[in-house]
C-alpha cells in the first residue's frame, strides 16, 4: 500500500510544479503539525504558508481560490472534500512531496488463526470485481 503526501490544486489553475523549488511560488494550505507542513518546513519553504487545523477549512480555501495549493496526504484529501461536498475531480495532483509504502503490522502475540483471517479476507478482496474492492483498499480510490 502507498501513502502520499501530495501537493493538490484546483484543475481549472493549470498550475504545474516541476520541482520543490517551485512551491515558494504559490501561496499554499497545510495542516499544522501534519506530515505535509513538516516536509514544507524541511524545504524552507514556510512563508507562504497558510496553516490550520481543520483540512476542511483548507479544502474550502483551496476551492474558493484563496489559496492555490494545498499539501495533504492524498488519502485524507479526497476523504475531506467528499466531506465538504467538494467535486473531487475538480483537484488534481500535481506535485508529490513524498510516497512510502505502507504495512500491516502485528504483534507477535496475535494468534496465528486470527493473522489467517486477515489474510483471507485480503485475498477476497483481490478476487472479488476484478480486484476493485482491494485496490480501493490499498490505493485509496
């Protein structure tokens, strides 16, 4: 599974980022202490920066052009304007900040029938439509 924290804009802005370089250029969104603000202020790139705890108020922003981008993971992104009533393919990524793989992980102290279970239902999913239910799962869509 691939977790990204991605840099979104609105597609209608035509916006195009080629390095990390280019963000200074753009007034941006990000949630304060999340994972996004902290790869913003590695980059140094932190006064055009609007901050908030609330990813719904920075989604709206970024749909009413108060801001031109926005750097969330791309997970919660989509979940937070579907919340907000937002038109998801109205976004686009545009940018990403940074992409790890994501696992599974259980103590050793799980019973082994119970690790089983998990892993026959993922494989279900992998069969069930073609795979859909389990790239849904794993890639967020």
């Amino acid at each position: 599974m691939k977790h990204r924290v991605v840099v979104l804009a609105k597609k209608s802005s035509a916006i195009e980022i080629a390095s990390s370089d280019d963000l200074k250029n753009f007034s941006i969104g990000a949630v304060l202490d999340a994972v996004g603000e902290q790869l913003l202020r590695k980059l140094g790139n932190t006064s055009n920066v609007q901050i908030s705890t609330k990813p719904f108020l920075l989604v709206k922003k970024l749909d009413y052009g108060r801001m031109q981008l926005l750097v969330l993971d791309e997970l919660v992104a989509k979940s937070v304007m579907n919340s907000a009533g937002l038109n998801g393919n109205d976004f686009e990524v545009i940018y990403t900040l940074k992409e790890t793989a994501l696992y599974y992980a259980l103590s050793k102290d799980v019973p082994k029938s119970l690790v089983e279970l998990l892993q026959a239902a993922l494989d279900r999913l992998k069969v069930r439509d073609g795979g859909a239910d389990y790239d849904a799962l794993v890639n967020g869509r």
